[in-house]
C-alpha cells in the first residue's frame, strides 16, 4: 500500500493546506513544504526497504519492479486500482517531488491571495502527476491524467498575469480534447484484447501484446501519440504553451515545465511505443521528423521574444523535441538522452522560471528590454542566471549536455539527416540564452531602479539545481543505471522496432 499512502500523503496535505488558512497567514506555505518533505522521505524510506528485493509483477514483463499493487475497483468492467513503480517511475516521482519544494519556496513571497487554496490546488497537481507515473490500469491513468489538469488550471486562472483567462481555457481545451482521443483508443485496446481474452481488462501488463490489425493499430496508437505529444508539447502542437507559461504564477511554471511536460514524454516511452510497436515503427519517421522540426522551431521562435517566460517557454519546445527525437530512435543510447533529458529539462528550466518570475516580481515587466543591467544591481542573481543559461544551451559538464549528446548520438545510427538538423538546435540555444543574458543582465542599469538581489532562501534553491544540473553532467551514471532495466524491458517489448534501428546501424556502418 506504500503507492497509495504516496499519493494519499499530498492528497491530505492539500486539504490541511486549504483549512491552513484560518490558523494564519504563511501557514499554509509551511503545510505545503512538510507535506512534500514527508512525502520525499517516506518513498525514499520506501524504496531503501524494498529495493533489494526487487519482485518481477508477471513473467512476461521480465523486468524488476520495486513495489506493486492492485485493487479491485470495478471488475464488471476490468478495472482495477493498479500501481507500480520501476526505476523510471522512481525517478519521476523523485523529480516531480524535488520540483514540488522548489516551487513552494518559489511561490513562498509572491502569493499573498489565498494562500491555502493555492498550496492546495499544487498539492493536489503533485498527486495527479505522481498518480500518472504510478499508474499501470490505463484506466486509472486516464482518471489520474484528468485529474491533474483541474487544479493546474485553477493555478493559472486564479493567481495568473493579465490575460490569465484565456491561458488557462487554452490549456485546458488542448490537453482536455488530445486526453479524450486518448481515452477513446484506451476502451478500443481494451474491447480488442477482450476479444482475445475473453475478458475485459484495461491492465498495461494484459494489454501489452494484444494483436490488432495494422489500420486499426495506426489509429488507436495515434490517439495516444496525439494526447502525449500535445502534453510533451511537440511541434505543431505546442501552441497553448508559450501562453501558459506567461500567464502562470511563478510556481505553476516550475511545475508546468518541470514535470507536467514530462508525463508526455513518460507516455510515450511507457504506453504508446511499448503497446503499438508495429505502428510506432511505421510512424518513428514522421515523429524523429517532427522532433526535428520543434527543435530547430523552438531556438527560432525562442530568440525571437522579448518577454522572459515567452523566451523560456519556446526554448522547452526546442528541448522536448530532442526528448521526441530519443525516443523515437529507439536504441538504448537515445533512450537513454531521452530520460536524461527529461531530468535535466525539468531542473533547469525550472530555474529559469523562478528567475523570471522573481524579476517580475521585483520590476512588474517580463520585457528584456526593460531590464537592462540587472547584474549590476543583482549580482547573485546575474550569476545564477548565467549558470542556468549555459546550461540551456549544453555546455559540457552539465546535465543537459549529457542528454542532447547522448540523444544525437544514438539518432545517428539511425538517420544522419535528422541528426545533422537537429544539431543545429544546439547553436539555436547558443544564440538564444547568451541574447537572454545580453537584455536582460548586461548593459547600463536604470540609475533610479531599485531592484533587490536574491536572500537566502532564494540562493538555496537556485544552488539546490545547480549541485543537481553538476552531479547530472559529471556523474550521470546514477541515473542510467536506474533506467537501464527498463530500458531493457521495453526493448524486449518491441523486436521489430530493434531490429530496423540494427538494420539501419548496419546500413550506415557499411557506408
């Protein structure tokens, strides 16, 4: 029951920070930050119990997983309360509860509105992202999928900028409308297997294998593809997210960033590769080409802007399509970038993010041009800000340098082409972060601005992701081998997909 207790802990923690307001003003920030450190030290409490005795949940997955559970919840139609948790999900959870922290400590000056239903409505957006890596019924992914849009929503629309309204609507229309094809081609998945079967179950691990025939499996997969690759957001369907991004609160862009982005990418590696493998192999060109395409897209429209979070925002389009570009390659290497990235992704530019907003804060504008000189009145802040944005754009010995070099090199055995386009992402980012820098930080400062530097807490966060981003580049190790048996399992899963990546290594070594 430890999965469940997991999500159960925010899930309380969100209603105690609702009724924190009646004990006093700041109270529900404290709640907030106890209830994520609680729940951090109790999974990885959890897992340091468990994880020697790694159990394999049935024979034909073949991997090892830390912890499982299932429930019935409505067998008349299959349904269960199913969670598990492998290296990957682990890592997630990790991630979304490290990026919880820093968004409390984010928020903890600029929210002075409703405080408690703010904490609540990020505690609530934590358990729905936790419930998503946890959940192996793909039914209960839907629910928790669904789950987290509604307080993610109220985030923005509540506590957003000027023209939060139509961020938010915007939002929640994209992901509401790609979730429901989703859930179309889950109960078509499951009516087919139960064909099969006899019975009707919506298991991942029932449904791993289930034979369709090839027009229907197109189909059914692009349900999933559409609904993760708008979450991810892949190009062209990353529109509502430069808006998001500008109108959220400091704290749900960390979080949109960080980890709500990531639960795209997560259901591409987990469900839509793993489940339709004949399909995903027919279609790996058009997504690598589509991965490409907001790569080069993203570093474009990013230096562009004048607007800090518009420029932040279209740069994690450019990066998420290197995270497209490693999965759909399909060799370990790139999978390997992918994952990586989608680490290192979430912490520096959530940096990036609480950087903007702290500025906003202080000057009331997002526009760079406005800003000139801040390092002159901000010293610290200049540096962090310089640290984060070499890191944006790869600079070697940190993490996100790690994942783009993995990520090309495992796409090259695959297709040099793409490979070669998608390299020029990385000078795309150069061009970007340095112009950021150059607006916002250098230059002559306002003589009559005040503008107050960072205090500790501040400087304790940002030096919290920069040991992260440092450790990731120096000694990513770690992380990969936490991946790698599932890395491994889902390569299992998908033979025919391995064995044109090992065609196509073969065809490019000959030449």
């Amino acid at each position: 029951m430890s999965l469940a207790i997991l999500i159960g802990i925010l899930l309380v923690g969100g209603l105690l920070a609702l009724l924190a307001d009646r004990w006093g003003d700041g109270t529900p920030r404290w709640v907030s930050l106890v209830t994520i450190g609680v729940a951090l030290v109790y999974l990885l409490t959890t897992v340091a119990d468990t994880a020697p005795e790694y159990f394999n949940t049935t024979a034909a997955i073949g991997s090892d997983w830390i912890t499982y559970l299932k429930l019935d919840w409505i067998p008349r139609f299959g349904i269960s309360f199913e969670l598990a948790m492998d290296g990957l999900s682990l890592l997630l959870v990790i991630l979304t509860l490290l990026l919880g922290l820093i968004a409390v400590s984010s928020s903890w000056s600029e929210i002075d509105f409703k405080q408690g239903l703010f904490q609540a409505n990020l505690l609530w957006t934590l358990a729905g992202v936790t419930g998503v890596f946890l959940a192996m019924d793909l039914f209960l992914f839907f629910l928790f999928w669904e789950v987290m849009l509604i307080p993610m929503y109220l985030l923005i629309a509540i506590w957003g900028h000027e023209n939060k309204a139509y961020a938010a609507m915007k939002f929640f229309i994209f992901t509401q409308f790609s979730g429901l094809l989703m859930l179309l081609s889950i109960v078509v998945l499951a009516w087919q297997a139960s064909l099969t079967n006899g019975s009707y179950s919506y298991s991942y691990f029932d449904l791993l294998g289930t034979t369709l025939n090839s027009n229907l499996e197109f189909w059914v997969m692009l349900g999933f593809f559409l609904a993760f690759t708008v979450k991810l957001p892949g190009f062209p369907f990353h529109t509502w997210l430069p808006d998001a991004h500008t109108q959220a609160p400091t704290a749900g862009s960390v979080l949109l960033a960080g980890i709500l982005l990531k639960t795209g990418a997560y259901g591409l590696l987990r469900f839509a590769i793993p489940l339709f493998p004949e399909a995903s192999m027919n279609f790996a060109p058009i997504a690598m080409s589509l991965g490409a395409a907001g790569v080069i897209y993203g570093a474009v429209l990013a230096f562009a802007q004048t607007d800090f979070k518009r420029l932040v925002a279209y740069s994690s389009v450019s990066h998420m399509g290197f995270v497209l570009l490693g999965l759909y390659a399909w060799n370990n290497i790139a999978l390997q970038g992918a994952i990586m990235q989608m680490v290192a992704h979430g912490v520096s530019t959530a940096a990036l993010f609480m950087m903007a907003g702290a500025i906003q804060h202080r000057l009331h504008t997002r526009d760079m041009r406005r800003m000139g000189g801040l390092w002159h009145d901000a010293p610290r802040m200049g540096a962090c800000a310089l640290f984060f944005a070499v890191a944006s754009l790869g600079l070697p010995g940190l993490g996100n340098f790690v994942a783009e070099f993995l990520v090309l090199l495992g796409l090259f055995a695959v297709n040099p082409w793409i490979t070669a386009i998608a390299a020029l992402g990385m000078i795309g980012a150069a061009i970007y972060a340095l112009w950021m820098m150059q607006l916002a930080f250098q230059g002559k400062p306002e003589e009559l601005r005040e503008f107050g530097d960072f205090g500790s807490r501040e400087m304790a966060t940002m030096a919290t992701m920069m040991i992260i981003l440092v450790c990731l580049g120096m000694y990513p190790q770690p992380v990969l081998d936490l991946a790698q048996p599932v890395l491994d399992s889902l390569q299992k899963l998908t033979p025919n997909i391995e064995a044109v990546v090992a065609l196509t290594q073969v065809g490019v070594m000959d030449q």
